[in-house]
C-alpha cells in the first residue's frame, strides 16, 4: 500500500483534519541512516507529522522542522513541501536505549528536553519561524502544544511508528486535528472523548486502518478535500554542493587541495556521497578569479 495523506473537514467545517499512512517513507529514512528502533522512532514521528504540515502549505512553499534535544539522538531535521515530498535526517541514529517503563520504545528519554522550531519559506522577504519548548519528547505531545502556542490553534496530535525486530518499519501513520472557531462546547467535549478513549495512533496503525478510517474513527463523517501522495526524495545535486564548497570560501578549497588533493562529502539526508579530485577542486577557484 502506498504512502498518502488526506485533508478532510467534520462538524460542518468547524474542524480540520489531516491523516497519514507514512510506511514507506520511514522505511526509506530508516535505510538511509540505518536507525536503530528507538531512533527510527523519533525521527519517523518527525518526518510524519512534517508531511502533514508541509500539506498544509501551497504552491512552492516549503518548512523545516528542527528538534533541538538533549537526549543522545542528538538533532532531528525534517524538510517538506506542499507537494509531499518529504526528507529528514538525525545526528546520531544509533542509540540504542531500553524500554521504558510502558515496554515501548523510549522517545523522550532519546529526544531529552529542548526546543522544537518550525520554519516555514513562505515565498516572503522573511521566514516564518515558530519556537516551542518540548514538554515531553514523545513529539505527538511537543506539536500539539506547539500549534497551540505558537499558530493558536487547539489541536490534536497522533503519531506512532512501529518497527519490526530486524529493524524494518513494520507501519507509520498519524493524524492532526484542529479546532476552528464556532465549534459548540458539546461537539469539543465529544472529540475529546474520542481522544482520550483512543489508547494510542500505533493501534490504530498496526490494525491497518487507512487514513480516511483513522479520522472517521476518531469525527465519525468527514468530508474529504485532498489526497496526497507523500514519499522520501532528497535535492541534492552535484550543482548544490558546489555551491556549498565555494560557500566555505577560498581558503578552504585550498586548504583542501594541499592537504589531501581530494574531498568527499556526503549528504546529511540521503548520504549520497559526492568525490571530488585536485581538477574539481581547481575548478571551483575559478568563481574566485
């Protein structure tokens, strides 16, 4: 089954919804780093909810998702766009902690306690950028409580990853739920019960639930406005990181060529690796002449 979203109203438009199926996709994030399960985890969860934010961008608008933790997993960095196109990195995907004390993987302890900032390129002179503390490291909870505090919207948050013992992510998915204004007390009070019944969004995954029975399990009748696609890609191009190199200026190319005559650099999201000899060297000094 394929990796896709959907954007859906309820309660005659007082709610706005978005749901997940992000298997594949932390599949390739787990490949690309080689994440242990408690690392999978983490950044699964971030690279899942970061697909359902970037749907809820237009046209070439883009954000980037950092969690900034103290844990041992170190940094989480998740790009995407509004097209579905998502890609993530993690400082140190090979931690590996024991269980916690539900028997489930221990995210907060490998995220620890921090900050979780969203930065949107909305086409403007200036970035968007959104900054909350992280409550619990757990993420569901750190991006409920951030939509709440930093975009003021009452919003619901649900991400589960679950990995197989060889590593392989068995199944991904999640799902936002936001608040509109003139949503009666009853119909919120109802929604909350439906959350608080919901023991977690990793059952409801691991049943298989599609996206659209996700929601309809959690609002009951839902109008649906949009499905997308959603899927791993990285940008990286030989034209980019020439520019990268030429970034770091001309002393460093050639502290580069008389040290080693060579360099070899690698993606941080795909870990594509980049060779470049003496001559390729050379050539980036020419946009210094």
């Amino acid at each position: 089954m394929k990796d896709y979203l959907i954007k859906a109203l309820a309660f005659e438009g007082k709610i706005r919804a978005y749901a997940i199926r992000s298997t594949h996709l932390v599949n390739e994030l787990q490949k690309s780093h080689q994440t242990t399960p408690v690392a999978s985890a983490a950044l699964g969860r971030a690279a899942t909810v970061g697909a359902m934010m970037g749907a809820m961008l237009k046209g070439e608008e883009r954000l980037t998702i950092q969690i900034k933790g103290d844990g041992p997993i170190g940094q989480i960095i998740i790009d995407a766009n509004a097209k579905g196109i998502v890609r993530g990195y993690i400082t140190n995907g090979q931690v590996d902690l024991p269980l916690n004390e539900k028997g489930k993987l221990d995210v907060a302890s490998a995220v620890g306690k921090g900050h979780l900032y969203v930065i949107k390129d909305l086409g403007l002179k200036d970035y968007y950028v959104g900054s909350v503390p992280l409550i619990s490291g757990e993420l569901g909870e750190d991006f409920t409580y951030y939509f709440a505090h930093s975009e003021q919207i009452p919003s619901a948050v649900g991400v589960g990853v679950l990995v197989n013992p060889d590593y392989q992510i068995r199944a991904a998915g999640g799902f936002i739920i936001q608040i509109l204004p003139g949503m009666s007390d009853d119909d919120i009070q109802f929604v909350e019960q439906r959350l608080a019944e919901l023991n977690s969004v990793t059952n409801l995954i691991d049943q298989g639930l599609s996206p659209e029975q996700i929601l309809e399990s959690l609002l009951g009748e839902i109008k649906i406005l949009e499905q997308l696609d959603i899927k791993f890609q990285c940008n990286c191009s030989h034209e980019r990181i020439d520019q990268m190199l030429i970034g770091l200026g001309k002393e460093e190319i050639e502290n580069m060529i008389e040290k080693e005559g060579k360099a070899e650099i690698t993606c941080q999201f795909c870990n594509k690796k980049y060779h470049y000899d003496k001559e390729d060297l050379e050539r980036l000094l020419l946009h210094f002449s």
